[in-house]
C-alpha cells in the first residue's frame, strides 16, 4: 500500500516551486488548484473500480508529508528552521533573546521605517535561562536577528532608495490548462506557467508591476532561463539611474555565479544606460515581498476569470494583465528567441586562492556598477564593501577591447522546448473535449517534440 500510494502522489509530477532551491531536492510543491482530499478521493475511487484495497484518508495524507510535499499558500510558508527551533527549546526549557527593532534604531535606522517582523513578542524575550552552551539556541538567534535586520533594510528601502526598488520572485506551480471543475484536467500531467514578477516596494503608488511570463514549451526554468527574465526587466527599465532588486535567498538561482558575472557586464554594456544595480537578499524562511502579494492578486483573478477556467496560456497572461488596478501591470510575454545562454561563465579558479574569498551563501548585497568589472560585496548590511576580480584574465582581455560587444556574446534559442508528442496527445484526446472550441487551436498548434528537454 504504501508503494502504491507514493506511485499515486508522484503521478501528479511534483516540482520545485520557483527558486525555493534551497529545500530542493526534499521539499516539492503541486499546482495551486489541487487538493490532498481531491487527490485520495481519485486514488480512493480508482482502487476500488479495480477491487484493490484502498486505504485512509490519514494514512494518504501522512505520506504526502512525508514526501515533503506541499500546497502552500501564497504569502503563508513558515520557517523551518524557526519552527524547529520552537520544539527544540520547548523541550530544553530554554529562552532565547534577539535583538528587538530599538536596538536597530539606535544605529540608524529611521524610526518612519520599523518593520513588521519585529513584534511585540521580539522584545519581550528574555535570557532567563541563558543557553550559552547550547549550539541550536545560538544557531536560530543568528538566524532570527539575521531575519529582523534584513526586514529593516527592506522597509528602509520602500522610501529611502534613490531609484527603482522592487521585489523579485517567481509564482509557484502554475499549470494549464486549469479547469478546477474536471477531475481529469485537475489529475492531468499539464504544462508548467512561469511569471518571474518585479513587483515596487510600497506598492502600486511606487509603479507598475512589470511580470515576465513564459511557459514549459518556450524554455525552461534554468539560471539561465531566469538570468534572460532579468534582461528583459533591465531593458523595460534601461534609463533608470539606479535600480535595487529585493531576492529570496535561493542559492541556486538568485545566487549563482553566472548571474553575477552576467549582471556586471551588461551594467558596463550599450543595452541599458543605468548607472548600477544593487542585489538585496532576504533571510531564508522570511521572505515575504512586494512580489508574493502580485502573486496573490494573479491567484485571485484566476479564480474570477471565466469562473476559475483558464483554458490557455494566452487566458493566463491575460489573468496577471488584470490583476491590478492602477496602473496596470507591465507584461512580457516572452518568446523562445528571448532566451539566451550567457557565453561568459564563472572558473572557481578565479577566487579559489583569494585568502578572504566571497562565499555566496554568506551574502546579503552585491553592487554592480558601470566603469568596475569587479565583484563588490558585503555580509552584511552595514559593514564595509568587500570587492575582488570574479573573471579570467583571458576573459577581461576580451571584454576591454574597443569592439567589443556584449550582447552579440550572448547565445539566444533557435527553437522553443516544444511538448512531448504523447502528452500533446492526450490532452487534445481527453481535456480540449472540456474547453470551448475556440480555445482548443492553441493546443493543436503546439509544437510537438520526441523527448522534452529537461525542465
């Protein structure tokens, strides 16, 4: 039984969510639209048509969480690493103090800009069992204070930055066509929707929300695929002086090497004429942003849309076109010859026998800036700029030359991933039945391809 139920859950292609990587591979996420009780009613059903024993609802439900998969939603993850800490000092009878909001606002901060996560309850914890000894106690107070300092600097930033300041995130698993009415559309193997949001910090009176969208059968979701979504928001706002990006702190994507390398040069490039750009991290497990309640707003308008029916992926653009109010958002619908793969990747080498060597997992903000090839850095919010030389020699001969030109270095598709023929099949076969017919010629008009690639 216990096989056959994790057969059943796997069915439903679990992925990561977007660049919460630094679960992966242990935490995956379904489509919003997808319930456990709706899952274990059709695994339910499907046992007993074929006179096989069936099992509980609870026995499903815990192997779902002991898969370490999700139905989150949006704007409501907690933190693991908070909550494991809670257990754990509950059971030692230990009680830790983090640093409350004043003792941020004694160093600068203006008092304007205090911030939502540290409450009441932050200040009023006390040391009165000191776990001086205890390396889990001191573990999460690192974290936690980490987590207050960087939602300071974040609300500090919502009317402080001179520039453009917005938050930037991928949605979570968006599948289409999405028809919650149809058990066979909802228990269906779909294809996956992306929108990586720049949402402004302070919301809607700051600007539009600029939300770059593609799907599973235009490209992927790599780095590099996420690094050619920063692109396009770059180029939407190429004469902005000076433009900060909030980040989850996702090391696989919002922290890898081929970004940065990619940031730098096009800041020293023709295609936009910005002066610098600035990488902000949140603390991981506290990363709520301006770009999670755009996420809400779409998920809402999805379900007002045509009574919850988005058939097509041209009706989910238009979903996140409407998600807003004034002003509207900025969508880019984007096209397989959008995507690139940078020719200029990251040699360990570079920084292997630098004595005080950045450590991207210790990073909270990097500073590109226009006229430096250099990698400028801090650990914190408030110490001092640390830089260092993050290409080759061989690479920064090549880019200090007159003629060259950055964006004639970049390896744009030729053709989009397309969608396996077998899966292009059965949804024209069983769900296009379902969709009104005029929406049913996006679906015949997918190119199809033998084997996809790897997504």
């Amino acid at each position: 039984m216990d096989e056959a139920v994790k057969n059943d859950i796997m069915s439903y292609s679990p992925t990561i969510s977007h660049y919460r990587r630094e679960h992966a591979p242990n935490v995956l996420y379904l489509p919003t639209d997808l319930t456990c009780q709706a899952m274990y009613d059709s695994f339910h059903d499907k046992r007993l048509k074929q006179s096989l024993e069936s099992c509980s609802y609870s026995f499903y439900n815990k192997k779902l969480n002991k898969m370490n998969i999700r139905f989150t939603k949006l704007g409501h993850e907690l933190c693991e690493r908070c909550r494991e800490a809670e257990i754990h000092m509950k059971l030692a009878n230990h009680v830790v103090q983090t640093t409350g909001e004043s003792d941020f606002l004694e160093e600068g901060y203006p008092e304007a800009d205090r911030c939502a996560d540290s409450s009441a309850d932050d200040e009023e914890e006390s040391s009165v069992n000191p776990p001086e000894d205890c390396v889990k106690c001191l573990q999460w107070q690192e974290h936690k204070n980490v987590a207050i300092r960087s939602r300071c600097e974040y609300d500090r930033d919502k009317t402080m930055f001179n520039g453009l300041a917005v938050s930037v995130d991928l949605q979570k698993v968006i599948q289409l066509p999405r028809m919650e009415g149809f058990k066979e559309v909802i228990f269906s193997r779909r294809i996956i929707a992306m929108n990586e949001t720049f949402a402004p910090l302070g919301g809607q009176k700051k600007g539009p929300t600029h939300a770059v969208v593609w799907n599973e059968i235009i490209s992927g979701r790599k780095a590099c695929d996420i690094i050619s979504s920063f692109t396009q928001n770059l180029l939407v706002n190429k004469d902005q002086e000076h433009i900060l990006y909030w980040l989850d702190n996702c090391s696989s994507q919002n922290k890898n090497w081929d970004l940065m390398l990619h940031m730098i040069l096009i800041v020293n490039s023709s295609m936009i004429s910005t002066r610098d750009v600035t990488f902000k991290y949140l603390e991981s497990g506290h990363t709520f942003m301006s770009a999670d309640a755009f996420h809400a707003a779409v998920e809402r308008r999805m379900r007002l849309f045509n009574k919850g029916e988005i058939p097509t992926y041209p009706d989910f653009v238009n979903c996140i076109k409407q998600a807003n109010g004034d002003p509207e958002p900025i969508v880019t619908s984007m096209e397989y010859n959008d995507f690139f793969e940078p020719t200029f990747h990251f040699k360990p080498s570079v920084i292997s026998r630098l004595k005080d060597r950045p450590k991207l997992a210790n990073i909270k903000t990097v500073k590109f800036s226009r006229g430096s090839y250099e990698f400028h850095y801090r650990n914190d919010f408030s110490t001092e700029w640390k830089h260092c030389s993050v290409f080759t020699n061989k690479q920064l001969k090549q880019i200090r030359k007159n003629s060259f030109d950055f964006k004639l270095t970049l390896k744009y598709r030729e053709a989009c991933t397309g969608i396996e023929k077998s899966r292009k099949d059965f949804i024209l076969r069983k769900l296009c039945s379902l969709m009104p017919a005029g929406k049913r010629t996006y679906w015949q008009d997918l190119p199809e391809v033998e084997v996809a690639e790897e997504f």
